[in-house]
C-alpha cells in the first residue's frame, strides 16, 4: 500500500534517484506542508537526467477534462511532464463538507479574504451550486441534505458577499464521474513521460480514486493533528520545530531553545507565518549566530490588542493557569499593569451592562436561544429601546457571543470582581510591591477562590 507520512518522504526521493517513480502522486493535509512537499518530489523528478517541465494548474479554476486531456496526449517538449493541480477538488465530497466549512470560518474570522473565498468555492462545488446561489435562502432540512451537517446558526449574508464578489469561470464537476475518468485513463496506461501531482487540504479517503492511487501511485499524508490537546500540541510543535531548524540552517544561525518555545507561543501553528518570522529574525542578528529572546521581543512582539484580547478569552474561560502565564507574558513584553487592569476592567463592566439587559422584563432574553434569534428579534429590540447604544454598536455575532458570556456570571459576582480591580488598582499605584505579584493575587482571587 503506497500511503506514506511526510516524514518518509526522504526514501520517496531515494526511490526516484534510482529511476523508480510513479505517474501518480497525491499531498493531503497541511495546504503549506503540502506544496513544500510537493516543491521538493518536483525537483527530484526534473533532476533526472532527461529533465522535463511543470504545467502549474489552479484547482479552484481548474476544468478536470482538460486537464485529463493533457495527460493522454504525448508532449512535443522533452523529458517528464509534471502536471500539478494544487487544490484538487476530486477527492471533496459530503464528508469533507464540515471540515471545509470550518476552514471558512476561520478564515472569516482572521479577515482573510482570499483564503475564505477560495474555501467556500470548494464547499459549494460539493454540492453542485454555483457563486449565485445564495446560502443564506437555504433552509436547515436542505442544507443537512446538501452538505451532510446541521446548518450554521447566524446569517450566512457575509458569505454570500464573498461569492457575488469573485468572478469565477463555470468549472466542470470534479465529482465521481470525473474522478471514473481520471482511474481508468490511468489503469488503460498514460503516455510514460506525464505524471499526475496532486495537492489537497481535506480528502475523503472512502473515494474510489484515493484507494486508487494508493494502490497504483503515491498518497503523502501531510497531515498535523490539530486542537489543544497535549498530543496534537506535540504534533505542531514538532512540525514547526523542523521548519525553524531548516530556515535556521539556510541562515547559518542558531537559537536559544527559550526562543522557540516563545516563537511559537507567539505565532501559533501557521507554518509560513513561522518561518516568515524565522528568516526575519535571521535577518535581523546581522554577523551574530544566535537568536536571543531580546532578538525575539524587538522582531516578533505580539501586538498589545491581541495579548490582552487572549487574556480576556483565558478569564472569560476561568482557565486560571493560562490567564497567569499570560499576565507574567504581558508584563515581560512591557505592558503596564495599570494597563492590563483597565483592559479587564472594561471587559467586566462591558459583562455587567449585558447581564443586566438580561433581566430586565423588555425585550425578554432566553437563555440558550440562538444566534439567529438574538440577531433577528431580541437585538433590534434592544436597540429601539436606545439604552448602551455605543455598547450595541459591534458585530451581531460577536455581541451574541459577549451576552452568551455574560449570562454565565451574576451580576453580583461581576460586581465583587470589579471591586477587586479597584483595590488591586490601589496597590499598583501606592504599594510597594511587585506588579507580578499584585496582578497573580488578583486572578487567583477571582478565578480559583469560591
């Protein structure tokens, strides 16, 4: 079985120095994982003596018969003919369907156009729909039929946007028709000088054409388990670990393992942005060899709204570890305790002003209702009334997810907390004593204490 881990892929181009190579080959995963990957078989192929030439093909635009066309004709040009599709659509299907669509949100969120258009493309062509189609309009029954999973809460009208915004030419299924198509023109045999590179984020591996390719060709599973549980946290770091060394070592330079727990703390598992940052820091030691954290602090700060919204996340959480380390964090890079109170100071009193509009009788707030009824009837309501508008003024979603937060504290609790800022506030400004020290007493005081 022809399924290898990234990690084997040294003996993959072993293989190839020896002449032995396939005429079909698969990278799932990791999208940057993936096309390093991908980069790397490349020049191993074209090194061979007879050389040869890449055809670069864009899957979101890419018309799968043409391409199928290109691979059963012989080629004027010399040597081998890489065919590479990055972002290959043939292994979508239902059961990718919730994975991509969570990489579209999470695009959205990190105001990430490109990447989030690029993704919804993907996750309508599984369905058959088309950029003018409006997922907004399409019922809860009819998505879970359409994409096999319940239908976001909230409104999809920023999605719709994002796809009326992009010009795409009309893209030929790359449905199970096409992938039939793809199997046996490659079992009746393709003309020996073309080969087939695929990349993909998420595949179905159920599909006819994956076994295919495992049993005929090469899949490299470039995959990275993800989430924060202490073997997926292993994982990452482990991946990032080795695209620092690799940067580090085209450099020449070295760096304190404190350096590498603290880049990646600071940048999480984004693997460009890594080494992107790496070679920064590279860059910037000029003559020197080693990366100190002070290299770190002046080239890689973590910009001050960010920490401080993570702190905030960590209490609103009660994770009282994570909100301690942060804090200790905060204060190395330079921000003022007196700033890290006012930050938390107006996320409380932001909580209190939310919980209070709770309980009061007009408009009626229902605990657990969802976001599409908290955008479509009770926040209208609560505007006409005309009380905190400049607190009513944010996204609807993120003032669902503020009021969500907010409902699961009392209003005198909210209340005691504030007032343990206040006299924390008091001894930063008059005691004689650590800013650490004041700032620990005052989480543990609110996050550990009953």
């Amino acid at each position: 079985m022809s399924l290898i881990k990234r990690t084997e892929l040294p003996k993959l181009l072993q293989d190839i120095e020896r002449g032995e190579f396939h005429q079909l080959y698969l990278f799932f995963g990791e999208r940057y994982l993936c096309r390093e990957a991908a980069d790397t078989l490349q020049k191993a192929l074209l090194a061979r003596g007879s050389g040869g030439s890449m055809h670069a093909i864009d899957g979101d635009n890419e018309d799968s018969g043409r391409t199928l066309g290109k691979l059963m004709n012989f080629s004027l040009l010399p040597g081998l003919q890489i065919y590479r599709v990055t972002d290959s659509r043939l292994f979508h299907s239902k059961n990718t369907a919730s994975s991509i669509w969570a990489k579209v949100e999470q695009a959205h969120a990190d105001k990430k156009d490109v990447a989030c258009c690029r993704q919804l493309l993907a996750f309508i062509d599984l369905a058959g729909l088309s950029p003018e189609d409006h997922l907004q309009e399409i019922e809860a029954g009819q998505w879970q039929k359409l994409f096999g999973f319940s239908r976001p809460s909230g409104k999809l009208l920023w999605a719709d946007e994002l796809l009326a915004a992009v010009a795409v030419k009309k893209k030929s299924a790359a449905g199970g028709d096409i992938s039939s198509r793809y199997q046996e023109a490659f079992s009746k045999g393709v003309p020996p000088s073309n080969i087939l590179l695929l990349t993909a984020e998420a595949v179905d591996k159920r599909k006819k054409f994956f076994t295919f390719i495992k049993k005929t060709g090469m899949a490299v599973d470039c995959s990275v388990a993800v989430g924060a549980s202490a073997a997926a946290q292993k994982g990452q770091k482990e991946v990032l670990r080795e695209l620092v060394m690799k940067t580090l070592a085209e450099y020449g330079k070295k760096m304190q393992p404190r350096v590498l727990e603290l880049l990646f703390e600071r940048v999480g598992f984004h693997p460009v942005a890594v080494m992107m940052e790496t070679a920064k820091l590279a860059l910037s030691i000029g003559d020197r060899d080693l990366v100190t954290v002070e290299d770190l602090d002046a080239m890689v700060g973590r910009t001050r709204e960010d920490a401080l919204f993570e702190l905030t996340d960590a209490f609103g959480k009660r994770q009282a570890g994570r909100a301690l380390v942060l804090v200790n964090r905060l204060l190395e890079n330079g921000i003022h305790g007196l700033a890290i109170l006012a930050t938390m100071k107006n996320y409380l009193r932001r909580l209190l002003i939310f919980r209070s509009l709770q309980l009061q009788g007009e408009p009626h707030y229902q605990k657990g209702m969802s976001a599409q009824q908290f955008q479509g009837s009770y926040l209208p309501a609560l505007k006409e009334k005309g009380e905190w508008q400049e607190l009513l003024k944010g996204h609807p979603y993120a003032l669902y997810m503020s009021f969500t937060k907010a409902g699961e504290f009392s209003c005198s609790q909210l209340k005691n907390w504030l007032t343990l800022l206040l006299q924390a506030e008091f001894r930063l400004k008059g005691a004689p004593l650590p800013p650490e020290l004041v700032l620990e007493e005052l989480f543990l005081s609110m996050l550990v204490r009953k």
